[in-house]
C-alpha cells in the first residue's frame, strides 16, 4: 500500500520491518510524521502496512430504539452505537453498523452470524437484566468455538462483560448502560482493535494515553475490584496537573460528556485519598 | 452536518453551542465519543460542524525532486511534502499537495498564487540558503495584506521561519532541514490547523499533547532562543517518565524517526540539568 495514502491518514501499522541504513521503523508501528519523513528521504515511498479492522457494532434489546426516534413508554435511545463507533475510529478501526436485534435468541443469532461474516470483530451492547445477559452469553456461545471465554469483569463500571472468540472471531458482549458500555469500550475494545490493526502493544514502552495526576478530594471504593471515576483534568500554577471526580452518577453518559479522563482505583484498594498521585487514563 | 458522521471520524470541531437539559458541548470542542453518547441520548443527532480546512503544501528548491525519483548529483528528495501532510491530517485538516515550485520569483508566485486560491493555509518549505529565504520573503510579502508578519522565529530548530496572512489567508514557510521543518510543522501548524478547524485552544486547560518528565542527561542550550531537543521517553519501576535525549544529529530526520516526543528547553535557561523535572512535547 502506499506510504503516502498511510501518512495522510497516518493511523496505519506498519506491516513489515522497513529498514534501511540509519532508519528502522519495525513492524507494528503505527506510522508517524517522523517516520514518513525518513522513509521518504531513502526513497521509500511504499510500505507494507495493515489494513483498518473493520469492527461490527450491534446493539440489541426490545426497549432500545435508534437515537434519531423519540421512545415511547419504556422504550430508549440507542446511545452504544455511536460511542462504540467513535471509539472503534479513534482506535483505527472501520466501525461497522449493525442496528438493534430484539431480546429474541434465534433474531439475535441471526444477527450476530450476519455481524460476523463481515467483520474482524463484533461489539455488541446488551440489556442490563440478567435474563438478558444470560440471553447474550448463551447466543454466542452457540456461534462457534471456544466460545465464551470471560463472563464478568473485576472492573465498575462494567461488570457484565462477556469476552469471547467464535471460531477466531473477537465478539465483546458491553454492558447496556450507555456510560458503563463506553468505560468498557476504551478499556477493552479500543486495544482490541489496535491489536487487530497489527499495533505492537508494548507494556514496557511510553504510552501517552496514560498519565499520572495528583487527587484532590477522596474517591472511595471497594478491594477486588478495578475502579474508574470519571475526573476533569487542570493544571495548577507549577504545571502540577491534578484529578477531580466529576460530580455525578457514575451510571450516566452525561458524567462523562463533563469528563476529561477516568482515574483508575487499583484491584486491592479500599479507596483513595486526597493528595495521592493517581493514575489516569485518557481515553 | 451529521453527528454520526462527525462521530465516526471523531474530529471534527462543533460549530456552535449544543446545550439541552444536562449536556452542553460548547463551540470549539473537538467531538469525543462521550459528546457523541450524551447528545445521541437526547436526539441529537445532527450537530453544526466546522469543515477540515485544506492546507495547501508546496515544496521550493530546484534541488528538490520528488520522494520517489532518483536524486541526482546536488539534487535531494522531497521529504516536507510527507511530513508536513501527515502533520496537518492528524491535527484535522485535509492536505493539498501542490507539489515541487523551482527557485524562480515568477514561478514560485504562480505556484502560490494557485495554493492560495484553493486553501484555508498555505505552508510552503524553503531552501536554507540566505539569497532563498528572502526570495520566499519577498514573493509572499506580494500576495497580499498585510504580508509578512515574522520573518525569524526564537526556537531551534526553526529558527528560518517566515509567518505571513495574505488578503486573510495564513502562509507559514518552514525552514527547508527536514528536521527543522517537521518540528516547526508541529508547534506551528498543527496548532494553525486546529485553530482553522474551529478549535478552541484554551491555555488553561489539560492538554494531553504536553507532559513533563525527569531528564536522564543535563542537556546544552544557549539563553535566548526555545530548544526543542529529540528525546526517547520511558517509564521506570515506580511509574515515573523518564526523557533521555536522542544521540544523533538534530538536523537529521532520522533523528526524529528514533526520537519518542521533544524536550522543550526555556528562553531564558543555558541548558537543562540530569534530574530536573523537563516540559515535554508529545507531536
């Protein structure tokens, strides 16, 4: 593919090792600036590189109607599918629409086997009952092997996470709470895509979606478990950056439209207190 | 414009205030999957979005060929035309290539003439000798008012550059050293990109494109001037970003393919000691 069509996008992987001389830009790097610069100085106007996944977005429940509809009695907007799609892009990926299926298992079978013809992963976000989360699981469990593999996450929020693989197809089941769907969605479908967009993810290295900050006001929480809390970002008159929780019901897609970033409470902590350096993750 | 349609793309800039209720996205916020949601669950989903701007990108030099020709003997390839287009995507502007304009008043004005015609901006790269630095000066002082506004810039590299606003269209010209031009692309460009595209850049607020990090090795400078200085970045044991300056010559692209972010040394400061905490630039 061409390196130039790369760089105009300049969201694309590296697939192959390009070294030549002084310049190695190695396979599973996404391509930057600086790199199209030293390529192009060595003549090196075509690369190898991965093509965007493309991630098919299904979203499912009798209540759920699209956005653009007004809901009547007990009925909601569809808010994962755009969230889901803007994290997939911002990721690298194509997202792919795949509207609502009914809390119907042979309905949302079909819909899900369609999904997966067509895609190198499907997300899709479920009603928060358990009848229908066990809906869910028990629908894609019969869409190939192995099959369910995770059945609820440590993490809140966004417990009722299913992770599965159907005969090599990634298929995350997101909880339908809109604000818990998309915590989900940067914690695990943003790195699943960039994986499946051939990144190198590389635990060692500099990652600039991640930072530290300092907490200004306690946050509470409870051990075995990963919170987030959504928190707006400032920097105070030393260039000290610090965390505040945003007020808020950590259930609504509203806290987070005020959010700059989540702070990340660890596994085995009861809280966290005023003052600490915390770690923040930026969507 | 659609709000899906900014919301698969994820960068385009909302054109005016959307207030309803719990959410408010203020004019000039880059739309973030969380916006997306918020918006999505009040039905909204068409939003006023300020187009990309199209940034024309001209190369100058008659040693200049094209990155995928065979230089000859005194003749180099044109690596700015890559840069500088990635730099400009990823900031949210569409580049328009304009090609390779000889060392020729008369064609260098038609060539910018043309750009500007068809653009929001103009960035050109120039040949480093003197006698071609004041051909561009004096070519684009000809465009229009008022002209040339900076010819010169406090920083290294950049120090070459050229800001002018001709009959209200922005041009930069970047020094010719490919090095230099890609560090003057993201502290000047991409900024003029953004700010073209309807962002409001907001000094107060949290910038995930800037951190700070403990400096590894005391690096030189001279008061006077902004250095921006390669730098590979690492966390250690304890979480904390370490930035160790990149071995190799700071006129060199190379350089900047192996470099993580820059180190920006301050105005006023002789250099920059092991062990202090440094601002850095994450392009």
């Amino acid at each position: 593919m061409l390196a130039a069509a790369a760089c105009g996008e300049n969201v694309l992987t590296v697939g192959e090792d390009v070294r030549s001389g002084a310049v190695a830009v190695p396979v599973g790097r996404r391509l930057r600036a600086a790199d199209v610069g030293g390529l192009a100085a060595l003549g090196i106007t075509r690369v190898g590189v991965v093509a965007r996944p493309r991630i098919a977005i299904l979203s499912t429940g009798d209540e759920v109607v699209p956005a653009s509809a007004v809901p009547g009695p007990a009925q909601v907007r569809d808010v994962n599918a755009g969230t889901i799609a803007a994290v997939v892009s911002q990721a690298g990926g194509v997202p792919v629409p795949r509207g609502i299926a009914p809390d119907d298992a042979a309905a949302l079978e079909g819909a899900l086997r369609e999904a997966l013809a067509d895609a190198d992963a499907v997300v899709l976000s479920a009603g928060s009952s358990v009848s229908v989360r066990d809906l869910t699981a028990d629908v894609v469990a019969r869409l190939g092997a192995p099959g369910v593999l995770v059945h609820g996450l440590a993490i809140k929020p966004g417990k009722p996470t299913v992770l599965a693989v159907c005969d090599g197809t990634p298929v995350v089941g997101l909880p339908g709470n809109p604000a818990s769907a998309l915590v989900v969605a940067w914690r695990i479908v943003a790195p699943l895509v960039r994986l499946l967009g051939g990144e190198r993810i590389d635990d060692e290295g500099f990652d600039a979606r991640e930072t530290s900050a300092v907490l200004d006001v306690p946050v509470q929480s409870r051990p075995g478990r990963e919170d987030f809390v959504a928190c707006a970002l400032a920097r105070d008159g030393e260039g000290v950056l610090h965390a505040t929780p945003v007020f808020g019901s950590s259930n609504l897609i509203f806290t987070l439209v005020r959010a700059d970033a989540l702070i990340a409470v660890p596994l085995d902590r009861s809280g966290l207190t005023a003052g600490e350096r915390v770690r923040v993750i930026l969507p």
